[in-house]
C-alpha cells in the first residue's frame, strides 16, 4: 500500500490533478465505466422506445432526431436496445464475476493459509480450469444444457475462478508471513480471525483490481457468446445478438455493425484501462508491465 | 542459477527430469479434462438416439438405436470406449448424419491450420516492430501513442475487428470476399484470398496483446548493465541491441507467444463464424447447434490438447532459450 506521508498536504490540495497525473488511465477507464454504469441503471427504468417494439414501415431507418442511432430490420429502435443490450451485458458480466470472486478468493485464501495437500490441491485444480479455454468450456457447457443468460454467465464464471484463486493466494502469502500475523498467532488469535483482520484487507486491493480487468474479459466473453449464438436467445436485445443480426445488412445498412461493436470495444478498453490504472496507484514498481 | 562447473550432462538430466514431470502433468490435465468434458456432455438424461431419430420414433427403434450405440452401457465404460477410440484415432461416426468424424475434421483442419498460422505470422509482424519501436521510444510522444494504439488495438475483440473490415475491405472496396471459402483444391490462390481478412482480424488483436509484453522486454534489456557494458565496448547501439538484446527480451515474450498461441486457435472459432469458414470452430458449433454431442466431444477434446501441448511445448523452449532459469522449479 501507497501511502507516501510527505506527499500528503499536496495530494490535499489538488487531489483530482494528482490522480489525472499519476494514473491517467484509472481516470479515463473510471470515467467510461461510470457512463456505462449510469446508462445501464437508465435503461433498467427508461428506454427511448421498448427495445422488442417492432414497428412495421420503418425498417433500417438511418439516424435521425426520431432514433438517435436508427432502426433495425425489423423498425425496432438501435439506441434503445442498445441500453438494453448494456444492461443485461453488466448484469451477466457481473454475475460471471461475482461466481468466481465468491469461490476463487476463499479457495487463494485456504490455498494460501494451508500449504500442504489441501493448498496444493486447489492450486492444480486451478491450473486445470485455467488450462482449458474459457470459450472452449462455455460452449461445451451450451451443448449440454443449451444456450441462456444463466449457462453463458456460469461457464464464465466457472473458467474465471482460477485468475481469482492465483491472484488471492500469491497476494495472501507474504502477509501470513509478515511478523505482524505472526505476533497475533502468538498472541492466540484463531486463523479465522487473522484472514479477515489482517489477510483480507490487505488483498482486497488487489482483488479489486483482478475484478476490473476480470469484467473486461467477461464483457468480451458475454457478447462474443451472444455473438455466436450461444448466449442469451432473441428477441432479448444482447450487443453480440446485434451483431449477429446487424452482418446480413452490411451492404444496406453497415452503420447497424458499428453501435454495437463500438459499444462492446469501448466497455472493454473501460474496464482494462481502469484496472491497468488502479494496479500502477496500488503499486507502482508494477508500471508499465502487462 | 546453476554453477558454472556444472557439467552440461548435469544440465541435460535435469532438464529431462524437468521435461518429464511437465509431460505427466500434461497428460493429468488432459485426463482431467477429458473426464469432465465426458461427464459434463453425458450426464443429462434424455438419450442421444431419441435426438437422432427424432420425437416421432418408437419406443423400440429408440431402443434399438440406443444398443447399437453402445449407450445402454454404463458410463465408465462408455468414457473407456470414447478415450480408448480417440487414444487410437477413431473418432467415431456422427450422431447425426452416422458418417465418420475423422474426415470432416480433416478437411475442416485445412482450414483452421493455416488461418492460425497466417493470424499468428500477421501477429508477429505487427507485434515485433511495433514493440520494438515504442520502447525504444518510449521517452517521446511516438512511443506513447504506439503504446495507446496498442490498447486500443487489445480492447478491439477479433469479431468486431472482422465485421468493421468486412464493411470496409470487402463491402467498400470490395478488394477480397466478406465470406466464405474457396477449397484448396480448387485455387491456392482463392483459398489464401478467402483467408487474407480473417488472419487479419485474428492477428491484430494477439499482435496488439503480444506487443505491449515486446515493449516490456526490451524496455527491460535496454536499460540492462550488459547493454551499457557492450555500448562502453564500442558496439553502435543497433548491434548491441541485435546481438545481446533480443535474446534476452525472446524468453517473456516466447512465454506469451505460447499464450496467444491459445489464444488464436480459440479466437479461430469466433472467427470462422464471423467469415462462414468451413473450419474446426464452425463444425463444432454446427454440432452444438445439431446436439451432435459426440462430435462436440471430440472436438472439444482436440482442441483442449492442442492449447495443452502447446502450452507444454512453450514451456519447455521456455527453458531452452534461456538455461539461467532453476530446471528444478
């Protein structure tokens, strides 16, 4: 942890510049995930049109003051399923995580508080998960249980609980090692109470970290299975849904292709940049690295 | 690091030992997994005969079917029959259409084999100059804004990257086909024409992710003693960096080059259905579609194995390039 006491007055001062100069990119990966979190809380309560409302005469319309973003095959509004498609992007991205983090981070824990079998164990297990791809697993958990929102969101889910396992364990080590853990086993405190007084809020920092570079790839992951079919089914408006559709209008209507994949791009390079920029403030020697 | 006196059959040992144990743990995960893709695809009732002939059939063809499969039998000897017929390269015949899986896998091979090998050249070429140059650079404004490109570049997922080229390439310019495959055997020429924009979308995104870890290395070897020291010799920077640098920036990006070497195979799935190509990624997908769930599983399995024993093979070249590192971790 950074905590630079004799910078402290300044940082007082000017607290925003200061983190616009030290990390640029938290900045800006903060401020796209922001508008993405406020678009999709608006479109939970408010959309411009319903996103399955088919309006018969106004197919592939291009932008206009009517439909900001046009209308699809079907005259449905692009802007309001796309806020739509925002929403169950985050919901099932979220949730992705959320299963890993809640089995990835007690496993790192007890992988990394019990050396012998047991830690020894989950770490293989984990290398296991991890060494067969993420897409790989999803679609063969589509093929059994077929395509959905839930199955599309456990398969991530379930192939992202290695990173979250690796990262807990390898930032829980050094503190079950550190002599302040060591006097409070002294001093007779139970293991339990060691991880959550003095192991879990020292990796919290880096889980949050793994969490904002985690919903990268579950974004990514989410709309790429949508994209094949594999995700949520239609009607639902998913941005990798209209994709999908959008790529039999290419030659009438490409600008259909581009809102949905410049919406998935720009949630990724969010979520990656904000991780990359909260990892360069926790610590800085990591600079620079990948 | 080993002693300098070590002797190099000393050396050699521990790198098979080494090499060894890395094997064995190889064929545990592919065990492992194949287990689970096995119970994962078997363990849901509703039996494969009844999806073969469909809901009109009787209960006895049903049957009947079911016999002739092999699945009334219990599932650990079902999982022998499959592995046992993999281990000895017969894929079993379709679900569906009841053909042998082997040849329609080896011909959707000649499609996927060389997209990954075009999309991993095309990575290359953008990844190495480009990293290269913005370390070196890193100091001016062209470093800083090759090393945003490359951000950019990783946050672009390979099918949007393949659907904005299509518009622009294919249905603006119409330089080269939006989809679709022309067989080798009809015109190498065709086929590789039908590849060009899929390499190209695979490519960048791993040549975007694999230049950020080439930047890394170099930046690292730059600022190295051993590079002052060869600067102090007298050798002009350009050879010092040729001659003593680029070996010792390969060891981490070779790691990722095997990364990304998963990565692409796994991207060719996405990217053949972006492109219509008739390759492994689509087969698998149709089969998904079809509830072919033996050729899913055999696919599954082929494509587990190769990310393995690539992973496998990068670990240990891995070792090779750079002998500084502990065999016996």
């Amino acid at each position: 942890m950074s905590v630079e006491l004799g910078l402290r007055p300044a940082a007082a001062r000017r607290p925003v510049r200061r983190l616009v100069t030290r990390s640029p990119s938290a900045v800006f990966g903060g401020l796209v995930v922001g508008g993405i979190l406020l678009v999709a809380i608006v479109a939970t309560f408010w959309t411009p049109y319903g996103p399955l409302t088919i309006s018969t005469g106004k197919e592939l319309l291009p932008p206009s003051a009517a439909h900001l973003m046009g209308t699809d095959e079907y005259g449905r509004d692009v802007l309001s399923r796309l806020m739509s498609g925002t929403d169950l992007t985050l919901l099932s991205s979220v949730g992705a995580v959320l299963i890993a983090g809640l089995v990835g981070v007690p496993a790192g824990l007890l992988a990394a508080s019990r050396r012998g079998a047991v830690g020894e164990t989950i770490m293989r297990l984990a290398d296991l998960v991890y060494s067969f791809p993420a897409l790989l697993a999803a679609i063969t958990l589509v093929a059994a249980f077929g395509a959905s929102t839930v199955t599309a969101t456990v398969a991530i889910g379930v192939a992202s609980i290695p990173s979250f396992a690796r990262v807990t364990r390898s930032a829980a080590l050094p503190v079950l090692a550190s002599e302040y853990v060591q006097a409070a086993r002294a001093y007779g405190r139970s293991p339990l109470a060691i991880l959550r007084r003095h192991v879990l809020p020292n990796v919290a920092p880096f889980i949050i970290v793994q969490v904002s570079l985690l919903l990268s790839v579950t974004v990514l992951a989410v709309a790429a299975l949508s994209y094949l079919g594999l995700g949520t089914p239609p009607p639902t408006a998913t941005w990798g849904g209209m994709l999908e559709n959008a790529q039999s209008y290419l030659y009438q209507d490409p600008l259909l292709a581009v809102w949905p994949g410049l919406a998935i791009a720009l949630s990724v390079l969010g979520f990656n940049a904000l991780g990359d920029g909260l990892r360069d403030l926790l610590d800085p020697t990591l600079r620079g690295r990948s | 690091m080993l002693p300098a006196e070590d002797a190099p059959d000393r050396r050699d040992l521990a790198f098979l030992r080494f090499a060894a144990r890395r094997l064995v743990a190889t064929i545990l995960t592919l065990f492992g997994a194949s287990v689970l893709v096995f119970a994962v695809l078997n363990i849901l009732p509703g039996s494969p005969a009844q999806v073969i002939l469909g809901t009109q059939a009787t209960p006895a063809s049903v049957r009947e079917l079911t016999i002739k499969l092999g699945l009334n039998q219990p599932l650990p000897l079902q999982y022998l029959h499959w592995i046992g017929g993999l281990l000895s390269l017969h894929l079993g015949n379709s679900y569906i259409s009841g053909q042998p899986i082997a040849p329609e896998l080896g011909a959707a091979l000649a499609v996927t084999g060389p997209l990954v090998a075009l999309g991993l050249l095309f990575g290359l070429a953008i990844a190495v100059p480009t990293g290269i140059l913005s370390a070196l650079r890193h100091r001016r404004a062209s470093g800083t804004w090759l090393a945003a490109a490359t951000q950019v570049g990783i946050a672009i997922p390979n099918f949007v990257l393949g659907i904005l080229l299509i518009i622009v390439v294919a249905v603006d310019w119409r330089l080269l086909p939006a989809s679709g495959f022309i067989p080798w055997s009809q015109s190498v020429g065709g086929a590789l024409r039908s590849l060009v924009l899929p390499a190209i979308s695979l490519g960048l995104v791993e040549g975007a992710i694999l230049s950020r870890y080439v930047r890394t290395a170099i930046l690292g070897v730059v600022q190295a003693d051993y590079l002052r020291t060869a600067r102090a010799k007298g050798l002009p920077a350009r050879r010092a960096l040729v001659r003593h640098g680029v070996r010792n920036a390969s060891v981490p990006v070779l790691t990722v080059l095997g990364l990304e070497l998963s990565g692409l195979i796994i991207g060719a799935v996405v990217i053949e259905a972006v492109f219509t190509l008739p390759g492994v990624g689509s087969l698998l997908l149709s089969s998904v579609a079809n509830r072919d769930l033996i050729t899913v599983q055999d696919i599954v399995m082929l494509v587990a194995t190769v990310v393995v024993v690539t992973n496998l093979l990068v670990d240990l070249l891995y070792r090779v390039v750079d002998p500084r590192l502990e065999v016996g971790g």
